[in-house]
C-alpha cells in the first residue's frame, strides 16, 4: 500500500470515528434535553425562550402536542439555516437532532408524571437550567444545533455582526415575555433564571473547568526565575521581551500555564526570587503541549514551601 493510500485510509477512520462520537453527543443531549423538558419545563410552563417555550404557548391555547408543536415551529426554520448556515451540512445534524428531540418529547410524555417530580418552581427552574444545558452543550459538542432561536441568531449574527449572546437574550427574552402573557409573570422571571443557567452550564459542559492559569511575569531576573520554575512546577516557560512605556526600560517577560493549586506555589518562587516581579494570572480552559508533569511529582510541587529555592 503506497504512502497516500494509507494517509486516505486513515483519514477515512479519523473521519469515521469522529462522526460516531459526534452523533453518540448528538444522541446522549437530545434524550437528555428530552428528560429535562417533561420533568421540568412542561410540567411547569417554565422555559429558557426557544421553541420549548413557543410550544409551550401554542399547546396552551391549541391543544398541539408540544413536541409535535415544535417540529412544527422548526419547519421553516431549518429551510432558513439550509439555504444560510451551510446546506446539507448543516441540515443533516440538526434534522438529526431536532426530529429525535421533538419526536421524543411526545413519545415519552406518558412515562414520565404529569405535574413533575416537584412542585417547587425555583426548583424547576435551576434543575431545567442544569440539566437542560448539560443537554445543549453535548448536542452542541457534537457539532450539532437544535433547530429553534439559535438559527435566527445565527443568521442574523452573520449579517450585522451583532454577538450571538446577544441576539440569543433579545429572541429568547421575547419569549419569555410571550410565557409571562401566557402563564404569568413569575413563570417569565423563573424562565430568564432559567435562561441564565442553561447558558453557565452549557459553557462548563463545552469548555469544561477553568483549571488552568495563564501566568505572566515581567521580572528582571529572568533566567533564575524559570529556571526554578521549570525545575519545580515541570511547566514549560517562553521568554520575550518587552518595554515600559512610562519608563522605556526593557524587561524579560515570562509566560507560563499552570494549574490551580500550583498557583500559590507560583507566586512564593517568583516572590523568593524576585520580590519587585510584576505577576498577572489569569483563566483558562484547557492547554496541551508544552512540558507535562509526571505524576509523581504532582503533589510535591503543591507543596507551598519554597525556602530550598535560590
């Protein structure tokens, strides 16, 4: 086999991996976002806006099963994402994902008890938040969309380059407001805590922990400073040079990753190297390459002494 025709190969796995993992996110959020919304949202009339809360209205004054409600509503927006937001590739996912959602709400309502597992409305509206993002954010880490606000946001965010967070509060809001007509207005203040949550716990399932700190130190003692660093902490440690615009001096800065229990150990190196050091620490998400620390040494550089340093 020559050397192209094993590259094909294993592309061709990559590829086929990756779509079973895509669609096994795409499957596991759908049922979860299912889950959510006959426990708590339906039960309730409480709804984070979207489709979930439009259906809700319209099975309040129809009689239209949610689910089928939804996949109603959805029709015309996912003619708007096929012909804007990237054709069969993006009709294929969210068809995907949007007739098992839907689908799957009206088939599993009967399993599910008809006033909920709660009566309580503040927990209906923090547990619909934490479940129901933990559902959007596989469905979207599968690279997948649940046809609904986030379509128009889309679009719209791609002709006046408004943010999508944004456009998400203004669609979103409008329905909530719709539920508070409908329902009253305490289901519409539970609906933005709602709203809130779902996003928080979305993010945490798409970005995960904010577990690493980004570190940059301005020292004038630059090589003593990683070079402990690296010895104590095995992080890797990149040098550049920058200069005081107030004082037009040129110092080493040192940037560095590392985690959140090393930060303490962090700060008393630099401090016992170099007290005058200007050190900012920052969040991140994740952060790969670089030196990795082998596990052995994990809890002794969380160790805060520093005083065998210098």
């Amino acid at each position: 086999m020559s050397i192209n025709q094993t590259n094909l190969v294993h592309a061709l796995s990559v590829n086929r991996r990756e779509t079973i993992q895509n669609y096994f996110f795409l499957t596991l959020g759908a049922t979860i976002m299912i889950v959510n919304f006959n426990i708590f949202m339906a039960p309730s009339n409480i709804a984070p806006g979207g489709m979930g809360g439009l259906s809700l209205i319209l099975n309040h004054y129809t009689g239209i099963p949610r689910g089928a409600g939804m996949l109603l509503l959805s029709i015309p927006l996912i003619g708007l994402g096929f012909l804007k937001l990237g054709r069969f590739r993006f009709l294929v996912r969210t068809l995907y994902v949007t007739i098992f959602y839907t689908v799957g709400v009206d088939v599993t309502a009967r399993f599910f008890p008809p006033g909920g597992i709660v009566d309580d409305l503040l927990l209906n509206a923090l547990y619909g938040g934490v479940v129901g993002g933990i559902g959007y954010g596989l469905v979207v880490r599968g690279r997948g969309m649940v046809s609904g606000t986030g379509i128009i946001s889309r679009v719209l965010q791609l002709r006046t380059g408004i943010p999508v967070s944004q456009l998400y509060l203004v669609i979103d809001g409008f329905v909530i407001i719709a539920l508070g007509l409908t329902f009253g207005w305490e289901r519409a203040l539970y609906g933005w805590m709602m709203l809130f949550i779902l996003g928080l716990a979305s993010d945490y399932v798409l970005e995960g922990p904010s577990v690493v700190r980004i570190v940059f130190i301005v020292t004038d003692l630059p090589e003593a400073v990683a070079e402990v660093l690296m010895a104590r902490l095995r992080v890797g440690v990149t040098r550049w040079t920058g200069e005081g615009m107030y004082t037009a001096v040129e110092r080493a800065i040192l940037f560095c990753t590392v985690t959140r229990p090393d930060v303490e150990v962090l700060r008393s190196v630099v401090a016992e190297i170099d007290p005058a050091a200007f050190v900012v620490i920052g969040q991140g998400h994740q952060a790969s390459g670089g030196i990795v620390r082998p596990p052995d040494l994990a809890k002794a550089a969380t160790v805060p002494e520093v005083a065998d340093v210098g």
